[in-house]
C-alpha cells in the first residue's frame, strides 16, 4: 500500500515546527511583557525619526497575541496575532515587508480596530536572531502612502540589528547573573570550609606549640644538643604553618574587604597610622607623602594592601638601618603609588611570580621565617579589585620597587 503525503500538509507541520521553536527562544530571551527599557524606547523613536513618521515600535510575537515592548505614537499594549501587520511580516519571510493602503486595504481597515486610526502605510524589519529565528518586528506606520527612500530602509534594518544586540546582551547578561550567583555560593563555601579547617589546624597548633615551650622549659640542660635542635624544628614548623593558615583566611577574608563604602581619605594620615606600627623599632625609617586627600576610595583595602607591602619590606631587610620610602602622583584617571625599600631584593626573573598565590622565593625573612606566599597575592587581588595594576622592580641585595595604581572615580 502506497501513502501519498500532500505538499501542503508537509509545509503546515514543518510551519508549526518551526513555530515551537520560535517560541521556545522568545523563552530563554525571557523578554518581559511589563517591562520597557529606555534602550528600545530611544530605537523606536529613531525609527519614527528616520521615516518621518507618527508611529513606530517594536511588537513581540506570542502565542495567540503581538504586545509592544516600546513605541512612539500609539498608547496600545497587545493585540491579536491573527492578520496583524507583525504576522504578516513573520509570513512574508521577506528582509522588509512594506504595504501601503491602494495595494491591501482590508489590512488596514481591519488594523483600524486596534489602532483606532486609519493607517495608510506600514513597513515591518523582522529581528532575526542568529539561527534565523524571528524574535520580533520592527514596525513604523503612517496615515499616508509612502515609498520610502532606500537609506531610510537601511537606516531601520540598522535599528533593528540593534535591537537584536540588545535582547542578545539581555540573555547574556541573565546567563552571568546566574554563573555569578552560583560563583559566589561557591566561593561562601569555600571560605566557611577554609574558616572551619583553619580553626580546626590552629587549636591543636596552639598546643604543639605550648606544650613544645613547656618541654623545652622544664627539661632545660638535660637534652643533648640533637634533641634541642628537633624541637626548635617542631617549634618552628607549627609557627610557619599557623602563619599560612592566617595567610588562607586573610586572603579569602579580602573579599568582605572590598565590600566596604568608598570614602575621602587623607593619604598621610593612612600611611601615619601604619608607621606608628613601626615606631618601636629604632632601626626604621618610613619617609610618605604630607597631606593629600584621595577622593571616593576603599580605605579598608588601600590600607590593607600598605600594610602587607610595608611589612613585607621590613620582614626582607637584613641591612641594620632598614628604610621605606612611599610616594604617591595622579594622573586623569590613576592614583599612583610606590613602596621603595632598600631590603634584600631579589632577582628581576620572579618580579612576576611573587605575585601568584602560595608562591615563594624560598627566602626566609629577618627572623628565619619562611613565607607563605599568600601576602603579595592578596595585594595584587585588592589593587586589581580597585581598577588598579601592580608590578615590581628589583636588584638583589639593593631593594625592591613595588608600584601600582587604583583606578580614580
């Protein structure tokens, strides 16, 4: 037996086909029947301007319904699909659709019921989204017949790829507000994981230590000198890794830093407050700058970041006058800063590495400390936060060089 498919009956079901998939993208476009961006507001005004016309907008095609996202020269919201102009432009399936009033007008005169006025002239641009789907027309209307001017054509295709644009950013953007939400969930457990560890390490920390101190006091003179040496060891390893657990809070903590209010600060009192820190220590000079009023900065971050590359200077200074020099300059839109030591130095090959979380230089500090490589990656995270850059230039056994800058509001 032979079943013979009628042509017509072909197209009506690849017709509907392509229909549930137009819809389903006007979905995931999630284009809101209640709101109306000024955005397409001010496109739907240029396309009344280009064409000199009364009215002009932009419908979106539903269901059983066209609403209007935006117009000029009409108060109307939705009206039926069926026979409306942005259906016949969706079954034109042409790149414009124009009709003046001699050529169809039942069109017109069955418009006239939604519009309440007698419109002589339309044209139509459909917005095709990147797989060729019609997401909605660009329409302009007038009481007059028109043959519009083929610049003015272009001109409202132009407008319509605009609008194109604009409901493409909308649904990236929705896209991002969700990878954001979840990045930042994640990120809120990974610092309440690093918050339980971390008090989890240092308890017992506390203890290794103290009960290390108690046994070296207690037994003093009686350990040979191979069993002193292994506890200042033991001592000295539970201290670096209290340091690096303190280093893992501090650098997720930097986060609720950057949260805080942007304010007026006066530079010289910032950098007072943090050299008075230093005051106690007769080998040190900090030279900075006198009065200067930073305006609409995070002075919580700021200071954190001149606290971390101040004590950074002083911890890596073997010399016995150890000196900071700080200097600030602004350009139109940077605050410039430099933190000049003339400490250990290093090498210009890892200018860039000490940057990097849980990087070192396998250096220890003034006090045989090792570092964690936590500080200088928490800097460069704060000043990056801010609009800023930092780099570094150094000489081994000279000094280093740290400049950056956080971006002028």
């Amino acid at each position: 037996m032979i079943t013979v498919v009628e042509a017509g009956s072909n197209m009506e079901q690849k017709t509907a086909f392509n229909e549930k998939i137009r819809q389903s993208i006007l979905i995931d476009y999630n284009i809101s029947k209640t709101t109306t961006e000024e955005d397409f507001n001010q496109l739907t005004f240029l396309a009344s301007t280009i064409c000199h016309a009364p009215t002009a907008f932009l419908s979106i095609i539903d269901k059983n319904h066209v609403w209007l996202k935006s117009k000029t020269g009409i108060n109307i919201d939705e009206i039926e699909r069926k026979n409306s102009f942005a259906q016949l432009t969706l079954e034109s399936k042409e790149q414009q659709y124009c009709l003046n009033y001699s050529e169809n007008p039942q069109v017109f005169e069955e418009a006239k019921i939604h519009y309440q006025e007698l419109y002589k002239f339309y044209i139509g641009i459909p917005l095709k989204n990147a797989q060729g789907y019609i997401i909605g027309v660009l329409s302009v209307l007038d009481t007059k017949e028109r043959q519009l001017k083929k610049h003015q054509i272009e001109g409202l295709k132009a407008l319509a790829n605009q609008c194109v644009k604009l409901f493409e950013f909308a649904k990236q953007n929705k896209k991002f507000s969700i990878v954001q939400r979840k990045l930042k969930q994640k990120y809120q457990e990974l610092e309440k994981f690093a918050s339980v560890v971390s008090h989890d390490i240092k308890s017992p920390l506390a203890n290794i230590i103290s009960l290390t101190e108690l046994l070296k006091v207690e037994n003093q003179g009686k350990f040979d000198d191979e069993t002193t040496q292994y506890l200042n060891y033991l001592n000295e390893s539970s201290y670096s890794l209290r340091n690096y657990v303190d280093g893992i809070l501090s650098f997720y903590r930097s986060e609720h830093i950057l949260e805080k209010d942007y304010e007026n600060v006066d530079l010289h009192n910032l950098l007072s407050g943090i050299a008075h820190l230093y005051d106690v220590a007769n080998d040190v000079e900090i030279d900075f700058p006198e009065t200067v009023t930073l305006h609409h900065v995070n002075k919580a971050a700021l200071t954190q970041v001149f606290l971390n590359l101040v004590t950074n200077a002083l911890k890596y200074n073997s010399k016995d006058h150890r000196k900071i020099q700080i200097t600030f300059k602004k350009t139109e839109t940077f605050y410039h800063f430099a933190v000049i030591d003339n400490g250990d130095g290093f090498s210009e090959e890892n200018s860039n590495k000490i940057f990097e979380l849980f990087t070192t230089l396998d250096t220890n500090d003034r006090d045989g400390n090792p570092g964690s490589g936590i500080g200088l990656a928490t800097v460069k995270k704060l000043i990056n936060s801010m609009g800023g850059n930092i780099k570094v230039s150094s000489t081994l056994g000279e000094g280093s060089n740290f400049q950056f800058t956080i971006k002028r509001v």
